[in-house]
C-alpha cells in the first residue's frame, strides 16, 4: 500500500440527460459526497457516516466500501484493515445519482492509497457498488462520477466511455420529499419498445451528442426529451406535470426527470430563482408535497483533495 489516508470527494449526477437511458451522464458541480479512508491496523473495516443522510454501516453492504474492497480485490491488494468515513452530501434514492457518487467515491479513495490511476478499473469497482444498491450495473451515473462533464456508453458490453465538454448551463434541481427505488423505477419499464420511440430516441440523442460537442444550450434543450423511460416513470411522481409547466413558463429551457426520479431537473440560462420558486410552488399546490431545490452547473468529477 503507497499512502495511508486518502480524502476525496464524488460528485451527484443526472443519469439518462433526456433521451440517453442508461448511456447518458451529467456530471453536476454540486452537491458532493467526501470520503476519507485511512490505513488503519486495529481495524477491519470500520465506516462512520457523518451529515444529515445516512448509509449502512456494515463494509459489504455500504456501496462506498464495497466499491473500494472491489477495486482492491482487482489490484490484488490483499491488506485488511481500514476505517472510512463518509459525509454524504446527497439524499438517497433522490435521482441524482446518490449510490454512484458513493461507489465512485469509495473506488477513487482506495486507488488513490494504493496508487492506481487506471481509471477503467475504477469504474467498473465503481460500477459494482452501484450494482449492490440497486440490482443492476448501468454505468450512466458512475461514468459521469469519475470523468466528469457529459459522458456516454458507446458500448454496453465493451464499457466503452465518451467524455464531452458541456457548455457551461444552469441546473435547477427539485428534490420532492418521497423516495424511489432505482430498482422500482426500471421494474416498470417495458421490456420492448416501439420502433417509432425507438427511432425517435436516437434521433435526439444523435442531437445530444451533436449539441453538447457544438456547445449549443438551445440545442441541448430542444433534445432534451425522452419516450424509452421518463412517460412511464412521470407518474411514480406526483405532480410532476404541473412542475415542468411552471418551470418552463418561468423561463426554464427544458425540463426532464434526473436518473430514476423523483428529481426533477430544469437547464436554464438565467432566471434560476424564479424557475426554482415556481418548481417548488407547484409541486407544493399541485401534489400537497414539499421540496427542496437548488442551482448547480455541469461539473468536472471525483476528485483527490489530499493523499499521504
Ligand atoms: N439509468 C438508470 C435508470 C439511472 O434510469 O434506471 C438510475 O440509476
């Protein structure tokens, strides 16, 4: 082992970005997870979870440890012995991405002790984490974790990742007070689709890619839009309609679910308070429900704050 305590933090992110079910990712500046993991002999793995949100607490069902005994299980590394602490700083089963940030989090921190930096092995420790929450290893959240920005799976079976560079945009996100299951949430997907939703799909996620590359917001806006998931997932989310309308009355450019849900999230390039008070006003009038809401940006990744 190269180090003995490594502090990083792991970033929330928006899975699907409209029409990119399981492909897309964005990567959001804020909130983050942070997470120290220290060498520590007396120990076996000891996890603390600080902040307002919890975690579980034993190694091989906290997805932030059981990533980092993954990636050191692929390096080899047979050493026991850690203690882990944990501040998360996002809900989880909120939609944004809570359980990769944890996996990513816990897969970069034990590289960073051992002194890996082969990030492909990261994301699929990553990726394993992510599988123990929610039953299924999609790579759309922990890709978009660990490189940051938009990033896509070109390739399902191979993993293959694309990074891009989004243009700079703001994220309104509402976070409704209820919370849904990832594994909830894909149980309701059909399993075929039609060949019009299809073709539909991939032709605004054609547009996607396009837009993000030629960094045109407008254009990013008028691809935002879904008909392989988000239809059938708006009604697991009371007042979901009535919070797009108000968003984009209030100057949001568009509007979609984050991952699985609930969040909503709306891309705006000015206004953000007005379209934050009007998303909450109505999900509050329309569906009796209470929600927190904040403004971020695309944002840059897991990072490495201190190793020693
Ligand atoms: N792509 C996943 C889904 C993201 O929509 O089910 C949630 O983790």
């Amino acid at each position: 082992m190269r180090f003995r305590e490594a502090e990083i933090t792991s970033p929330a992110t928006i899975a699907n970005f409209g029409p990119g079910f399981d492909s897309f990712g964005l990567c959001l500046a804020s909130p983050v997870d942070r997470i120290t993991l220290k060498k520590d002999e007396g120990a076996d793995f000891i996890i603390r979870v600080e902040g307002e949100h919890d975690a579980p607490l034993a190694p091989e069902e906290n997805t932030a440890s059981y990533a980092a005994l993954k990636l050191a299980e692929r390096c080899e590394c047979e050493e026991k012995g850690f203690s882990m602490v944990i501040h998360k700083g996002m809900k989880p089963g909120s939609g944004l991405g809570s359980s990769a940030a944890s996996s990513v989090g816990g897969a970069v921190a034990m590289a960073a002790l051992l002194g890996v930096r082969d990030k492909r092995m990261i994301l699929e420790a990553a990726a394993m984490g992510e599988e123990l929450i929610s039953g299924s290893r999609h790579f759309d959240n922990v890709a978009a974790a660990l490189y940051g920005g938009f990033t896509f799976v070109s390739d399902q079976a191979s993993r293959r990742i694309v990074r891009l560079e989004p243009p700079s945009f703001n994220v309104v996100v509402l976070l409704p007070e209820i919370e849904i299951r990832t594994g909830d949430a894909r149980g309701i997907l059909p399993a075929n689709v039609s060949l019009p939703d299809a073709v539909q799909n991939l032709s605004w996620a054609a547009g996607m890619v396009h837009s993000m590359m030629a960094k045109d917001i407008d254009a990013i806006a008028l691809n935002l839009n879904d008909r392989l998931a988000a239809p059938y997932r708006q009604g697991l989310i009371p007042g979901y309609a009535a919070v797009r309308e108000s968003a984009l009355n209030a100057g949001a450019l568009a509007v979609s679910i984050g991952g699985s849900g609930p969040a909503i999230f709306a891309i705006a390039r000015e206004g953000t308070d007005r379209i934050r008070d009007a998303m909450v006003e109505a999900i509050r009038s329309s569906a009796g429900l209470e929600a927190e809401a904040f403004v971020t940006k695309p944002g840059t990744g897991a990072k490495v704050v201190s190793v020693r």
